[in-house]
C-alpha cells in the first residue's frame, strides 16, 4: 500500500510542480515538462495496478509488480548517479530496496535462487496439446 501511495505522489508532484524534480535553479522548459508527464504516466499506472493487485489480493500480480518497481528504482538511482544528481541516490536506493525486500518476502523464496524445471517454475510438466493451444498436465516421470 504504501509503495502505491509514494508512487501516486511522484505522479503528483511531476503533474503539479515539476520543478520539484529537478535541481534548484535548473530550468523547466517545454521539453522538461514532456518527460515529467511521461513521470506522471508511469507512476499512476503502475500506483492503479498495485492497488488493483492489493484489492484482489492477486499475489503473483503483486509480486511481478513489486519487482518491477524496486528495479525501476534502481535503474533511476542508476540514471541519478550518472547524472551527478548524488544527493537523492541513496533515499532512492533505499526505497528500491525495500521493495526488492517486499517482493523476496511476497514470493516466498529468493528468485534469484530459482532453479530452472524447479518449483519456481509454474509451467513444469505442462506441454500443448497436439493442434491444440490448450496446455495440458503430462505425467511427471519418476526419478526412481
């Protein structure tokens, strides 16, 4: 709930105020106002799926889009450092990874430790039917 609600408020503040996302005395032109509204479309669609997923308590929907977002906050403070913009890098940081830590919880087990074939793997055991798209369960052989 609360990632929606801080994503919903970057949404906010770029629609609102943009000059609130840039360093003090740089510029907001034409241009900058452009990819503030690219913010905005972001922000709110990805806050308006959180919620969705939290009001159907969708867990996988929740998880995929936690994850999303913790490696959208890495890559910004990536870009932030980049840029020389050193001061939010690491309030950024920070909120990545508390959302990298909400997905590792959501999920139950460490994807990055997921084997493949394993029980990661919701597809395991399951092929296409002959002319058909429909997916169908095959007998697992035993490792007997």
């Amino acid at each position: 709930m609360l990632g929606a609600v801080l994503m919903a408020a970057g949404a906010v503040i770029a629609l609102v105020h943009p000059a609130m996302l840039v360093s003090p005395g740089d510029e907001i032109n034409g241009a900058a106002r452009i990819y503030a509204g690219y913010l905005v479309s972001r922000n709110l669609t990805i806050a308006t799926f959180l919620l969705l997923a939290l009001v159907l308590r969708a867990r996988g929907m929740l998880n995929t889009l936690v994850l999303l977002v913790a490696w959208i906050q890495i890559l910004d403070a990536s870009v932030d450092g980049w840029e020389g913009r050193w001061m939010i890098v690491p309030g950024v940081l920070v909120l990545g990874g508390m959302f990298l830590a909400a997905a590792v919880r959501l999920s139950g087990y460490p994807f990055w430790k997921a084997k493949p074939g394993g029980e990661a793997d919701p597809f395991r055991g399951y092929t296409l039917g002959a002319g058909s798209a429909d997916a169908t369960k095959q007998p697992e052989e035993s490792a007997d």
